[in-house]
C-alpha cells in the first residue's frame, strides 16, 4: 500500500531502497515467473528470498499457483532478482500495481526482462505442452497500465512499441532451444483480462485478428518495461487449445500440470539465455 501523500513515483522509489538495502546482488535481468512455472526460482541461487508482504509498499498476490516472493541471487552466473508469482489483473489489481514490481526492478537496475506465462492456443498447428516464444502482443485488457499522468522520469508520454520483445534475444532462445533438441514454437500472443477462459467463438476470434495463443497476464508488464526502454524476452507454455474441434473444458488445475510438465524445459531455455549478453 502506498500512504496517503505518497506519489507513484515516491513509492516506487521507497521499494527500490529497501529492497537494495536488503541484498548485495546487483541484479541485471529480471524474471517474472508465470502459472505453474515457479520451478526457475530452484536454479537461482539465493542469496535473499524476501515474501511479497514483507516488502513494505508492495502488492500482495492471492491467487493458488502463485506463492509470491522476490528472489535475489545468480543464475548460471547472471545476477537476477526473479518473481516468483505475479499480479494479475482478473485478482482485482489495477494496472499501476499489476505493473509495479517491473518499476521497481528498472530501479533495482535490470537491463532486461524475461517473463513466462500459460496460455491458450489458437494456433491449429499446436498440441498442449508446446513452447512459444512471443514475437508481439496483441492487448486487448480494459486498461492500459500508462494510462494518467506520464512519469516522466521513466520514459516518455507516447512510447513507441514497434519491437515489443527483443529480436536478438529471439533468435538466440532459437539457437539454445535447437542446442537441447527442443521445438520451440514463434507467435502472438493476445492478453485479456480473464478469469474466465474464453467461449468457442471467443477462440476463434483470437485467431481471426491474428494472435497464436491467449492469455491472462505479460502483455501490461511488457508495456511498462517497453516504456522505460527495456528489452523484454516471454514464452508461453501452450495448456490448452482454443482450436475448433479440439476445444475440452479447462481448469486452472489442468493450466498449472502442463506447465509443471514444461517447467523444466523452460527453465533450461532462459538459464542458457540469461547467461548471454
Ligand atoms: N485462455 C486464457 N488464458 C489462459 C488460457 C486460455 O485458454 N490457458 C491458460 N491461460
């Protein structure tokens, strides 16, 4: 919670310092890690693991699935700070605390973002259990987390979004993925607000205006890392399929046992990526 006077950019600030008292790591690429995909966060090594309501100012995460720490350590030898648990917008959250931790690791120093993520495939050529690395974002939430006032100290009022997630870093996560004998798939991926998973005729239209697969989360935290200039790395791990004739019922059970199935894979992607450049 933010106090009464207190401006989003004072409280932002207020977290940054508290959190770089707490630790000596001097984080360069920050994890934001998704449904079911917590499993990363055991190849970090720790030095500090702080819960999210132990972080003054911070939002607290509700939602199963998401137990909701900020882990300070190295993987494969980069230093990292890593979400274990992230705030979705269906939880209640609005978009300014959907999107505050990224703030507040810009501040922390990170130089890039990596998230990950479950969602639906739209893609008909998809079978659940695939990887997709996100190449755009198609955003279709009620809200746009830069919506109000500029803060002007992070990065402009208009910011541009032609390259959402960082073409280098694609082709690299390419090659690693070949490197481990891994099919790793390419496409856009349309962010809702959820909770619910979408009807048949939802599906297809997801398809129609051209994404691969839907999701409930990435698309605000890739906004605001973009607005402050960060280059953003996500993959999805495909659950569920919104594909004509292949559409079953899904629960959010089912959502976090394929992704536990994939963490590992996963995981063995972004350690060999953070490790470069
Ligand atoms: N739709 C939206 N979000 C999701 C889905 C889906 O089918 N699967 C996992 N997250």
């Amino acid at each position: 919670m933010s106090t009464s006077s207190e401006t989003l950019w004072e409280r932002i600030q207020r977290i940054a310092d508290h959190l770089l008292a707490r630790t000596t790591v001097k984080p360069t690429t920050g994890i934001i890690l998704g449904t079911g995909l917590s499993g990363l966060a055991d190849e970090i090594e720790v030095e500090v693991s702080l819960p999210y309501e132990q972080i003054p100012g911070f939002p607290v995460s509700t939602v199963e699935g998401h137990p909701g720490k900020l882990h300070f350590g190295t993987l494969g030898g980069t230093p990292v700070v890593a979400m274990q648990g992230r705030f979705h917008y269906y939880e209640g959250y609005d978009m300014r605390e959907v999107t505050l931790p990224v703030r507040v690791m810009k501040l922390l120093g990170i130089e890039r973002l990596f998230l990950s993520n479950a969602s639906g495939g739209v893609d008909p050529e998809m079978e659940v259990g695939d990887l997709m690395v996100l190449n755009d974002h198609i955003d279709l939430f009620p809200d746009n987390p830069l919506r109000g006032a500029n803060l002007n100290e992070l990065g402009p009022r208009f910011p541009d979004m032609s390259e959402p997630y960082d073409k280098a870093l694609i082709a690299r996560a390419h090659k690693v993925a070949a490197g481990l004998g891994v099919e790793l798939r390419e496409g856009v991926y349309a962010g809702v607000s959820g909770p619910c998973f979408e009807t048949p005729a939802e599906y297809r239209r997801m398809r129609i205006i051209g994404a691969d697969a839907v999701g409930m989360s990435t698309v605000p935290e890739v906004i605001v890392a973009r607005h402050m200039g960060l280059p953003c790395f996500a993959m999805s791990v495909i659950t569920d399929l919104g594909v004509p004739g292949r559409i079953v019922e899904v629960t959010h059970e089912e959502v976090q046992a394929v992704a536990r199935k994939a963490e590992a894979t996963l995981t063995r992607i972004f350690t060999e990526l953070v490790q470069v450049g």
